[in-house]
C-alpha cells in the first residue's frame, strides 16, 4: 500500500481562515456561512471576481500559516507511519497568484508542512515525501511515479482525468457531498480513509 494526498482542501481546510480574512477586508456579511465556496460564491455574485482571485493568493500566500488541517489528519499519518505505510503529499499549484503580489505559495505551503507534520517535536512525513507541482499534468506524472495504491484528492477532475494512472485506485474527499454523481469511490472523512485504508491492508490478508 502506498498512498498520494493532495494538499489544499483536502489536508488543510481553508474555511475558516478565507472568512476570517473576508471579515477583516469588510467585504462579506457577517452572516455568512463560514465556508470558502459561500465566500467565493458571495463575492462572484457581488461581480468581484478579481478580489477573490486576489484573496486567494493572499490566504494561500501571506496567511498561509493560520490555515488549519482537516480533523483526523494528524493522527492519519500518525497511524501510518506507526504502521510503516509511505504516504506521499503530491499537490499542484502555481508558484505565484495569478493576481496580486507574487508570495512563493509553494514555499508558504512547505513551511505549512515543516510546522505541523514535520517539526521538532514529532514527524510524520519526512520531507522529501512532499511534493508541489505546478501543473496538473506534472501531478499526475508524480502519482504515476510513485506508484501509489491509491490516491486521495477533492477534485473530480483530477481522479477523472484521462492521464490518471490506471494502476492508482482514485478516491474522491468529499466531506460536503458535493459530487455525489461522481463515479468513484469517496470519503468523507480522514477517519473513514483510515478505516478503508485498514480493511484493504489488514483485513483482506
């Protein structure tokens, strides 16, 4: 077993820290559901599309280290590596926003990681498991080489995609239920990975 995480919405959750940060500038209500799509949506129907390009580079950027992990991730690669599983982060972005200053989002979301998952006290990934790619095309080159059992990610277009590696079962993170037509196999939960990761492991021995 050999397992690719994905990295922004589905280790780290942006909800809180995308309307903390709407909050501070004034731009949402403060009614508004604490969630980054009700922020994004908000803000599109308001005909503010490029402030909301813009706050992405900066949450991914300058606030990078507020954002927060999923529940369960921490002792998901706790668990794994007790048990000697490889677990790779394999992600994609670009270097720098599309708009707004240029922060180095690869280097906010590495240290994002050297903090909580490999830092002083513990470590649960060692670093060069770690890898940000730039395009979705080199991602799926990196799945590929890896050889990953399976590979974990939020977006359907990424587990869909014809470059996808056929050896690689696809497993959508879909807390919400957003994509309940999608046709693969999903998790809402980092505890429910765990527990389908366990069974295919140990219990089909």
């Amino acid at each position: 077993m050999r397992i690719g995480l994905d990295f922004d919405n589905t280790i780290v959750s942006y909800d809180s820290l995308f309307h903390k940060v709407a909050l501070e500038q004034r731009l949402i209500p403060s009614d508004l559901p604490p969630t980054k799509l009700s922020v994004r949506d908000y803000l599109r129907s308001q005909g503010k599309e490029e402030v909301w390009i813009e706050m992405q580079g900066y949450v991914y950027g300058a606030r990078m280290s507020e954002a927060e992990a999923y529940p369960g991730v921490f002792d998901f690669f706790r668990w794994a590596r007790e048990r000697s599983i490889p677990t790779f982060i394999i992600s994609h972005k670009t270097r720098h926003p599309f708009s707004g200053p240029r922060y180095d989002l690869h280097e906010a979301a590495k240290r994002w990681v050297a903090e909580h998952l490999h830092n002083a006290i513990e470590s649960l990934i060692e670093p060069d498991a770690v890898y940000f790619e730039v395009t979705k095309e080199e991602k799926l080159a990196r799945i590929t080489r890896l050889e990953c059992t399976l590979y974990l990610d939020d977006l359907p277009e990424i587990l869909l995609a014809p470059g996808f590696p056929r050896g690689t079962e696809p497993l959508l993170f879909d807390p919400e239920n957003h994509h309940a037509e999608v046709p693969c196999a999903r998790v809402r939960s980092w505890q429910e990975l765990r527990t389908l990761v366990e069974r295919r492991c140990f219990h089909n021995r």
